[in-house]
C-alpha cells in the first residue's frame, strides 16, 4: 500500500511539474481565471476531484494493482 502511494505520489509531481516548467505563464493565466471563481465553487470541484481520484483508486485497487 505504502508503495503504492508513493508511486501516486510521484506521478501527481510529475504531471504538476510539467504544467511549471512547459506553460508558466499559462499558469498565471489561470490562476487569474480561477481567482475569479466562487470560493464555494472551487470547492466542489476540489470535492469533485477528490471523490473521482479516490473511485479511481479504488477501482485499480480492486483490479489487482
């Protein structure tokens, strides 16, 4: 399990680092954007993420993974 986190873990860096180094300053456009969303609406899509990315979890879980 622990490795299995530490692989997740790893990916989520890689895919954040690449949005850093390949677009920054489409980073900064959407970080404008996003400042423009209600707070409680950014909120549901961070819940909304979070139950997608943890349904997915536990499918590939269930898998054998």
């Amino acid at each position: 399990m622990g490795l299995m986190l530490l692989l997740g873990l790893g990916m989520v860096l890689v895919v954040e680092g690449l949005v850093f180094a390949l677009a920054p300053s489409r980073l900064d456009e959407l970080l404008r954007l996003m400042n423009q969303i209600p707070v409680e609406t950014r909120r549901l899509i961070g819940l909304a993420a979070m139950t997608l990315g943890a349904v997915l979890i536990s499918l590939a879980v269930s898998a054998g993974l």
